[in-house]
C-alpha cells in the first residue's frame, strides 16, 4: 500500500486540501452602522407611541396619555439627531453622496424591475440600487416634514388655527404612509438575510456583492477599507 498525496497515511483515499473561508467585502462602518440603529430606533419609538395615541384599543391598553405624547415628541425631534452626528464621519458623507446621485444605470434597474426581469445583469446596481436610492429620499423628505408640522402642533400658542389644523391633517395621513413605507423597508430586509448582515456586521459575501450590486464591487478599491484592514476582510 502506498500513500498518496493528501492523504493522511497510506490508503487510496485522498484527502482534500482544507477550503479557503468565504472571503467578505467591508460594505458599512461601524458609525454608519450606528446611525442606522439609532435611526431605525427612534422611528420605530415614533411609530409605536403614535399608533398608542391613536389606535383606541391601544391607548386603553397603554394608559398614561401624558407620557406617551411626551415620548412621542421627544423621538421626533430627536430623529435628525443620529444623520447629524453622522455626517462627522467620511464614509457616511461618501455614501450620501451616493444616495443623492441618480445614475443611468438606476433607470435600468427601474425598468428591469418593472418588468419584473430577473435575469442575471438585469438590475445593475451601485451600492445601493435605484430603489434603495427612492427609499432613502423619501424617507428623509417625509421626516423633515414630520418635524416641521409636528413643532406646529406642539407650539399651538405660535401659529394660527388654519396652520394648525392643516399640519394635524398632514402629519396624521403621513404618519400612516410612512407606517406603511417602513413596514415594507422591513419586509424587505427580512427577505435578504445577507443585506441584514452587511448592516449588522459591516461585511457582505463577495457572491452576493457581486449578484446584487455588481457596479459597487467593480469600483471598490482592493486595497481600502472604510475602516482600515482588519479581520481579512476582503475590501475589493
């Protein structure tokens, strides 16, 4: 009997050499990351402190009316706070910058979706894709205006009735829109677990960057990480 190469003693069987681990690409750092749950945070303490003042059987089971509005304003003016502190932080000033431009290759992704096209290439993304990049600005638009008719409705002293009485109708239907919006942001996520980890550790797998957001890996340097070397993480 003789051994073969490989193997761990002379038998014919031969022993494959030990897989190289999944290589991962750096996606978000770890301020970006905190902005995200300090957002997601605050928002979801909105929306549930609104739904408690709103929803009956939920203010009955909840109580303390005070204590709720108090939270629920104080949320809300604190919403902005997370993207302000942000901004300190280059990556994060980087991927705004990529948020706010609308490519070519975002139209296409656009229509490959309404056609409903899945196809391999069909969706060419950058970092983020051309919906993320919807998301993304409405969500920021329908905050500011949150904030702007919530501050009326807490200052009633300041404003006329008629301006009050149009921010109560702006605010309420928004509310329910943005409820709606997020419960669909949620959904999604839980559809893509891999998404879930890119926000949750700051790395994605180099096959799903390559499917999902193919222009991203094309572009990102090999030899630069949003948070420096570590790990192995494969930043290209």
């Amino acid at each position: 009997m003789t051994s073969t190469p490989g193997s761990a003693g002379p038998t014919g069987a031969v022993t494959p050499p030990p897989s190289e681990p999944t290589r991962r690409v750096a996606r978000f750092t770890r301020a970006e990351r905190w902005v995200h749950r300090a957002t997601a945070a605050l928002m979801l303490l909105c929306v549930a402190t609104a739904a408690a003042l709103y929803v009956p059987q939920l203010a009955e089971l909840v109580g303390r009316r005070y204590l709720v509005v108090t939270v629920h304003e104080w949320a809300g003016i604190l919403l902005p706070a997370p993207f302000l502190l942000g901004l300190a932080s280059p990556a994060f000033r980087a991927d705004l910058r990529r948020l706010n431009r609308f490519a070519p290759h975002d139209r296409e992704w656009l229509r490959a979706v309404r056609r409903r096209d899945r196809r391999r290439g069909s969706r060419p993304a950058g970092k983020f894709n051309a919906g993320q990049k919807i998301y993304a600005s409405w969500i920021a638009g329908a905050v500011l205006v949150m904030l702007a008719t919530g501050l009326l409705m807490w200052f009633t002293h300041l404003t006329p009735l008629v301006w009050r009485t149009s921010a109560t109708f702006v605010h309420d239907w928004l509310a329910l829109a943005i409820g709606v919006v997020l419960a669909g942001h949620i959904r999604m996520a839980l559809a893509d677990p891999e998404a879930r980890s890119g926000m949750r550790t700051g790395s994605v797998d180099r096959p799903w960057a390559k499917r999902e957001h193919p222009l991203w890996l094309a572009d990102e340097p090999k030899d630069e990480s949003p948070e420096g070397p570590s790990n192995g993480v494969d930043t290209g």
